[in-house]
C-alpha cells in the first residue's frame, strides 16, 4: 500500500495508533544525536529490514535532500512516524520467520508469539485479506 495521505512535513500520525500527550512522552534515545544520525540509522534499520517505500514523517521542516532546513527553531512537537508498505507475500514471510523464532515450541515466549499474530492478522486485515 502506497500513503496516499501521509507526507514527511508536517507530521502525519495514525489515526489508529493513540498519541501520549507531551508531558507523558518520554525522552528518544536519539536525544543526544543529531537529526541526520538519528535518521541514517533509521533508514539503515529499514534497509536490512528491506523497507520499500518508506516515508519518515516529522514536525522538522525538510529540503529536498531530506535533511532538515536551516535556521529553523525545534519543533514543539518533536515525534515521528515511519510508514512502510509491503506486499502479502513479503509480510508472509515475514510472518513465517518470526513465528518460527518466538514460538513457544522452539524456546521463545507465548507472549511474544501472541504478538506476533496479532501483527499478521492486522497486516492481512489492512490489505484486504
């Protein structure tokens, strides 16, 4: 699925997904890196993941390049979103892989394995499936 409605500036949240308000959020681990770090390593997250048509949404006001304008203050609302899309054959697999990893049978936790099929059945039920 291509987001049709979601852009990198300003900040595109789901509309399924709550948002904590300000004062509960707590502080990224990328607090202490600079925007450019912060997103390389994002985006090199998403390539061994081999993300296709992603799109990083943030209050950071960006050029063309991605990186983010000059001379423009810090967002009040510092959140970001990643948005991703996938075929049914790659979440599939995907799906596969990680239930054969957490599944109780081969060592991993039933928690983690409840999760990951509750994952598969939103993924399938977005697609249409």
């Amino acid at each position: 699925m291509i987001y049709d409605d979601v852009n990198a500036y300003p900040l595109s949240w789901p509309a399924t997904w709550p948002r904590k308000q300000w004062h509960e959020r707590k502080r990224s681990s990328f607090a202490e890196h600079s925007l450019a770090v912060a997103r390389d390593f994002v985006l090199d997250e998403l390539r061994l993941l081999k993300a296709k048509n992603v799109i990083i949404s943030t209050n950071v006001e960006l050029r063309r390049d991605g990186l983010p304008r000059s001379g423009r203050r810090a967002p009040d609302d510092p959140g970001a979103a990643v948005y991703r899309s996938a075929s049914l054959a790659e979440i599939q697999e995907a799906y596969r892989r990680r239930a054969r990893e957490t599944h109780p049978d081969a060592g991993g936790s039933q928690d983690d394995f409840v999760r990951v099929q509750a994952a598969f059945e939103a993924a399938k039920e977005e697609k249409g499936q």
